[in-house]
C-alpha cells in the first residue's frame, strides 16, 4: 500500500494517507518513485483555479522506477528510470500528427478525467475510487500510468533533478525553444521567475538570446534569475515594469517577451511590452473567465504584434527529454538548482505555503529510494 497525498476536496489541507493501487493494465506501467516536485498547478487544484477531479492523488512533475509493466507494453521495462509527462502523447491522433503532441486528443480526454486512457483511476482509498492528477499522482510513493507517459532517461540523473523535467522545465524551456521564435541576438522578458520562469530564460539563452530581462516582485527571485542567464533584473513593485522595459530597450521594446505567471494584469504587460512585430508567449493560466484586451487597429494591425499561448512548452516528449538530458549532463541546463528544499510528503501542505511566499524555486519530495 504506497503512501500518497491526497486532495479531498477544494481549498481542504492535503492529507497524507495510505492508498490501494491496482496492478498496470494493458499499455500501463507501475512507476516507483523517486522524486516529485511541487508545482503551482498542483495548489492551483487545490484553490480550484484549475479545475481536475477530486478527490485525487495530486501531482504532476516526476521521476521514478519502472517495476512492473501491463499487457503490450514495449516503450520501456522493469529497472527502466523514468521522466513522467504530464500530457499522455499518443502519436497517433490529429495533434499528435499535426506536430502538436502538447495537445494530444488521447492524453487530454485523460487528464480531464483524472483517469487512465481507459477513464479509469487506478487508485482508491476504502473502495472509493482516487483521480490521478493528469493521469500520474505522483504525490505517492508509487503510481500507475499509460506507458505513453514514461520516457526512459539515463539512470545517472538523479530523481531529485529529473523529476523537474516533466512540467517545469518542459513547460518553460519549451516556451522559449519552441513555442517563441527567438532569432540569436534578440532581446526577450520573462515575467514571473519561479520554476517554469527560470526554465524560459533557460531556454532563451539556449537559443541565442542576448538580453534576457527577468522580471518579478521578490528580489530573492531576481537574484536567481541572473544565475540561470538573466542580464537585467525588474523588480516589477517599484514601478511599471512595461516603462522599465521600455527604458532598457531605446522605447522600442522586446523581441519576444513571456507571461509566467497567470494574471490578466501580466497578460497585458507582456503584451504592451512587446516591439512592433513582437511576440508575447502566454505560459500561465489565469481563471477560466479572464479575458485580454486587445487595440486591434494599433497594436494587432499597425504594430503587427502577436500573442501565443504556450501549452506544456509545444513540447514532443520524445524528442525534449532526452534533448533536456543531454544538455543537463553537458552543464548547458541547471536542473540541481532549482531545487530548493528537498521533503517528504508530509511537507506538501508547507510547500505550497513557502511557494506563495516566494521562498522556493521549488520543493521537491524525495521517496528516498
Ligand atoms: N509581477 C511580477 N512577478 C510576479 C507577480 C507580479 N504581479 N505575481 C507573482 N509574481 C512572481 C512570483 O514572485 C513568482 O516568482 C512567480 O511570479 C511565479 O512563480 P511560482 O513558482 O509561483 O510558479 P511556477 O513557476 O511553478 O508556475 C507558474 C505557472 C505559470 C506554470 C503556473 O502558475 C500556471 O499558470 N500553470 C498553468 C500552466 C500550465 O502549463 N499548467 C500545466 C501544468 S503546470
Ligand atoms: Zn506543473
Ligand atoms: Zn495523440
């Protein structure tokens, strides 16, 4: 019986108990393990700014251990480590072949059930059926998920550093290596630093970008943003920030500028703070009912500005991870340090407070195994 947190219900404390996990069926493997970080989404179903099925397992970001594998299973196999996706990519449906994996048809109707591709939870606690969050949970020391979510890595990566690939850094990265047309040279902002915000300007730098404006409210979070390639650093409480690029910029603005955080008030501040024939990418999820306001006759037509949203970072997990991995082991991409604080699951509750207060680039639950 692995031990899992658990959100019963909306704006409810996670608790932390023992649950019943069923065996992987066809095209599904179990997964032990080792590390899982604490992303904003996860807090975001909490306070029910994202909407997923409770009660649930949550979870989203992990690494772990192959230990056993269901009917049919080829991809990997037991003692195979493992970076988890949070989006099932099936490869075989109209995204999928449409180079948009990120929006796989298969792996979406998944993660809004909280279930396996079969809309099934293989969790339970009591006989009660437990949602898996984005069809993992992994927020417990082991899981069942669709083999189509596992991508084997290199078993030198530790869980602590791999585990962060499969949101923060897919999402953030991707942003900037995919999503963005980023040319060498170009000057971009990254609004918001936390995880997914350090990974953009990760991903900027790698693609040539010369100037990288961080931008955020907590100088803490500033000071790590140039450790991961910031050149100019906006503490967006001392005055309007869009004025602060446009100062550091000749009045022109940015290239290519990055919302990271989810608020229509930083929506339009990416937005404003893009140049003339400038890219604003949309990387946070503000509430359902948000809407962005845009002049279509100067700003759409005359300015030629665009606005994109970037969904898991337009990432193709079978081609980002190992690319990702490769670049860690290179020293081109910090993972070590965005981990902030190692716990056990216990902390979760308290991660979610010290990430409100702005103290962690993440926590991350080390199984210890
Ligand atoms: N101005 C400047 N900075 C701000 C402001 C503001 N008004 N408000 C907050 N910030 C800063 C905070 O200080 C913090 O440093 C940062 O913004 C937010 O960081 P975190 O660590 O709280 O959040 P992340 O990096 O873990 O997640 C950010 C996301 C944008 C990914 C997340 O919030 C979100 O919207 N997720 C949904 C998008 C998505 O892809 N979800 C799928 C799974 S994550
Ligand atoms: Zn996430
Ligand atoms: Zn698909």
């Amino acid at each position: 019986m692995p031990k899992a947190a658990v959100c019963p219900a909306i704006n409810e404390p996670l608790e932390v108990v023992d649950v019943e996990l069923d065996g992987p069926k066809a095209g599904e493997v179990r997964v032990r393990m080792g590390a899982s970080g604490v992303c904003h989404s996860d807090l975001s179903v909490v306070n029910g700014t994202l909407l997923s099925p409770l009660p649930a397992v949550l979870g989203h970001e992990g690494a772990g251990v192959v230990d056993a594998i269901g009917e049919g299973v080829s991809r990997v196999k037991p003692g195979d480590h493992v970076v988890l996706s949070f989006v099932p990519q099936c490869g075989f449906c109209y995204m999928c072949t449409h180079d948009s994996p990120e929006m796989c048809e298969t792996g979406f109707l998944a993660m809004a059930m909280g279930a396996q591709l079969d809309m099934t939870p293989r969790f339970s606690r009591d006989g009660a059926a437990l949602h898996q969050m984005s069809a993992l949970g992994t927020f417990s020391e082991e899981l069942v998920c669709p083999e189509i979510s596992t991508v084997k890595i290199d078993s030198s990566v530790p869980f602590t550093s791999a585990a962060l690939i499969g949101c923060g850094v897919l999402t953030g990265f991707g942003a900037a290596a995919n999503t963005a047309d980023i040319a060498p040279g170009d000057t971009v902002a990254v609004i918001g630093c936390g995880g997914v915000g350090l990974n953009a300007i990760q991903g900027a730098k790698w693609k040539g970008a010369e100037r990288i404006i961080a931008i955020d409210r907590f100088d803490t979070k500033l000071d790590m943003a140039k450790q991961f390639g910031a050149t100019d650093l906006v503490n967006a409480t001392d005055r309007d920030p869009v004025a602060q690029v446009q100062e550091l910029t000749a009045g022109r603005g940015v290239d290519v500028s990055f919302e990271v955080i989810g608020l229509k008030d930083t929506v339009q501040q990416a937005f404003a703070m893009a140049r003339r024939g400038g890219q604003a990418i949309i990387v946070g999820v503000p509430k359902m009912e948000q809407t962005m306001e845009i002049p279509i006759a100067m700003e759409l037509l005359v300015n030629e500005k665009q606005v994109r949203g970037s969904w898991y970072g337009s990432s193709d997990v079978q081609r980002d991870v190992p690319r990702l991995v490769a670049l860690y082991q290179d020293g081109t991409l910090k993972l070590d340090e965005l981990v902030s604080r190692t716990i056990g699951l216990e902390g979760i509750n308290d991660a979610f407070r010290s990430m409100e207060a702005g103290e962690v680039a993440r926590s991350v639950v080390d199984y210890g195994i």
